[in-house]
C-alpha cells in the first residue's frame, strides 16, 4: 500500500547517498553467479515494490542515462567498467524488467516522456544506437499487446462521426511519429502489424488513426493508399474533421477523396428507418459543411452538392457562421503577413544602414590603427573618388598619409 511504500522511502535517499546505484545493475547482488537464483527479482523490480511506481520512476528518471553497449558491463565486483556510480543505462534497466512486461512498458513510457534527449532525438547523429533502436521496437510490440487493456479499441469509439473533437494525437501516435522519423522500426513492420491486428475489419477503431497515419506518410502514394486512408478516418476512427482535413491536404486524388465523403454523408444506411435518414443523413451533411469551412475548403461547390429533398437542420445559421469563421482567418493571415513585411523591411533598413559603415586604415610608425569613420563621411573606396566637400573635411595630416578604407 502507499503507506507501506512510505516507510521505505529512506532507501533511495540512502542509494543517492552514497552512490549505490551501479548495486542496482546487478541481476542477482547476493549471489556469486548469475545463474545461482534465477527466480529471484531483479534489484531493480525489488526497488519498484518497495518503495511503489511514483518514487521510483522519479528516482529512474533522475538518473537513467544512454545506453553504452559493451562499455555498461559490470565487473565482477558490480562496480561500472565506464560509466559514473550515479548513472543507469536505459538498457540494462530494460533488461532487468523482461520478466515484467508491463512494468518494462511503464518504464519505456516514461523514458519516452521524461527522457526524450536520449531516447528518441538524436542531434549529433542521424542513425541512432542500437541499443535504442532495439528499444523501440520492443515498446511498439508492447504498445500493440496491451492495447485492450489501454481502451486502444474503443478509445475513439465514442466520437461521433459529425463531430469536430477527438484531434488530440493518442500516446501511441506521438511515439510513432517519433521513432519512424529516426528509424527504430520500420514502416512496412508497423503497417503490417497495425493491419494483423485489425483483422481486416474497417469499422474497428483499433489503431484506425495511427494506421492512416503510417499509409499516409510512408505508403505508395496510390489511390487505392488514400482511399484506405480515408475510409479509416471516416469509418473506423468516426472522425469527419480529420477525414476532410486529409481530403484537402492530399491535393493528387483530393477530387475523389471528395467524391467519396460527399457520397458517404449521402447514402442511407439500410439498418434504418426510412424516417430517421433524413434526418441523420442532414445532420451527418451540416458537419460536413462545418469541418470543411475549418480547413477552408470551397463551401460554394460543396453546398451544390447537396441532394434535393434533403434537410439540413440550421443550415443558414451553420453557414454564415462558416463563413464568418473563414473570414477571420483571413484577416488573421493578412494581418499576420503585414506584420511580417513590416519587420522585414526594418531588418533590410537596418543591414543598409550597418553595411555603408566603414573603417579606415592608417599605417604610422609600424604601429596600425583602426578608425571608425561615419558612413556620411565616407561613402567610397578610396578618397580619389570623394567629393571635394567631404574631402575638405580632412586635415592636413590625414592627406599627408596613404589609406585605404574597407567595407564592412
């Protein structure tokens, strides 16, 4: 309990203290092998069920560090070969919780969360570890098992096809975006898995939007791609804004993207009454028109479309208030724009005004001396070229020595 976990506390202030943690990368500390007690908990599973998962992923966090392949190996004597007593590779960490698989998928998450420097950006280097890499396909296998337990399946089930909600990225979509971009695991494998797991089923919600996500960016760019895109959107993530922001933003096949929601918020559903399609059918059209007036799309063309004898329940009211959305944005971007042409022209005004500075040289007795000279003294390469009104100003001296001016 929380209460238990309190009293033993003290003993990561005690591990800190005196830098005990390269104890914790030993697989069995009390024996002299590590095949004597195979059963026995991993320190660092032992530590988690002492002191509970708050403080010690605080405590992990605080000091977990890169992985660093042959050189974390211990010693013998379980003291580090090459790295600090404070620290705790990533993966050596990893490997003590194979046993644990849900607590191996607690503790990636909160590397990926807490720790993203070392786990997933990469800034001096394009291909990543790896020790890394093996990571994250080990967290994606773990993201796809516990997916039932997570609420993957019906986390998006809940929305409703004509509503505008549900753009926030899931956990798993994040982590995707971030390891393909450096290669941890490949995108042919995580469609291939994503679809397995699926079944084939296009109204499933499992994974529908990160599914779409990895056929929109890394597929083959066909039209059969986007039409399997944007039918997960629309069927099995019941998602219309995201459908016909994909619509407007493949601009290839954006026709037959379009063809296709139009033909979707149009076609009756036999498992209903006749009665109750009209209705849902004029509902299901009236969001159309509000997610397309948020991507800015041509309302004109789509309000043409609009079958006779349908009705759209506020229609008139839904449309101005479309519209008046569009415009704003507009006068937004165009203020936006101003204030951008404004700051490049004082930026461009300014770098004129540094660049006519000059500096002079002057050579006396071996020693040089630099003098800054103002722009509206000097404006050219030498003085052969001044006019005889700036050339007054120098004096008698100044004439008597050779120089050179330098534009900066």
């Amino acid at each position: 309990t929380e209460l238990e976990n309190v009293k033993y506390s003290h003993v990561l202030s005690l591990i800190e203290l005196h830098q005990l943690t390269y104890v914790l990368l030993k697989r069995n500390f009390f024996f002299v092998t590590e095949t004597d007690d195979s059963a026995a908990e991993s320190p660092i599973v032992a530590l988690i069920m002492l002191v509970g998962l708050p403080r010690a992923g605080r405590f992990l966090m605080d000091h977990c560090s890169p992985p660093e392949g042959a050189a974390t190996s211990i010693d013998p004597d379980g003291h580090g070969s090459s790295f600090s007593g404070s620290n705790l590779p990533i993966d050596l960490v990893a490997k003590q919780m194979k046993s644990r698989p849900k607590l191996l998928y607690w503790f990636l998450f909160q590397v990926f969360i807490h720790k993203p420097d070392i786990y997933v950006k990469f800034p001096t280097t394009a291909v990543p570890p790896r020790p890394i890499t093996d990571l994250h396909r080990m967290q994606f296998s773990l993201f796809v098992d516990y997916a039932d337990e997570d609420g993957a399946k019906d986390r998006d089930s809940d929305q409703s096809l004509a509503g505008l909600t549900g753009m926030k990225d899931t956990p798993f979509m994040v982590f995707l975006r971030a390891v393909t971009k450096v290669g941890g695991v490949q995108a042919e494998n995580i469609r291939e898995k994503l679809e397995a797991y699926r079944g084939g089923v296009i109204d499933s919600p499992a994974f529908a939007r990160e599914l779409a996500f990895v056929i929109e960016n890394f597929g083959k760019g066909t039209v059969e791609d986007a039409r399997e895109v944007l039918q997960l959107y629309i069927r099995g993530a019941k998602n219309l804004h995201m459908a016909v922001a994909f619509a407007e933003r493949n601009t290839k096949y954006s026709g037959i993207l379009w063809d296709m929601l139009v033909e979707h918020c149009t076609t009756p559903d036999p498992a209903s009454g006749a009665a109750d399609q009209n209705s849902s059918l004029g509902a299901l059209f009236g969001s159309l028109l509000e997610a397309a007036a948020h991507t800015g799309s041509d309302l004109g063309s789509l309000v043409s479309r609009i079958p006779e004898g349908m009705s759209i329940e506020g229609l008139r009211p839904k449309l101005i208030s479309a519209i008046t959305d569009y415009r704003y944005k507009v006068k937004i971007h165009e203020q936006v724009d101003n204030m951008l042409m404004e700051d490049k022209i004082s930026v461009s005004r300014e770098l004129s005004h540094v660049s006519r500075r000059g500096s002079r040289m002057e050579y006396g007795d071996g020693e040089a001396q630099n003098t800054k000279i103002s722009s509206t003294r000097l404006t050219s390469v030498s003085s052969r070229d001044l006019l005889k009104s700036q050339r007054s100003r120098f004096s008698s001296c100044h004439k008597s020595r050779p120089f050179s001016l330098r534009i900066r």
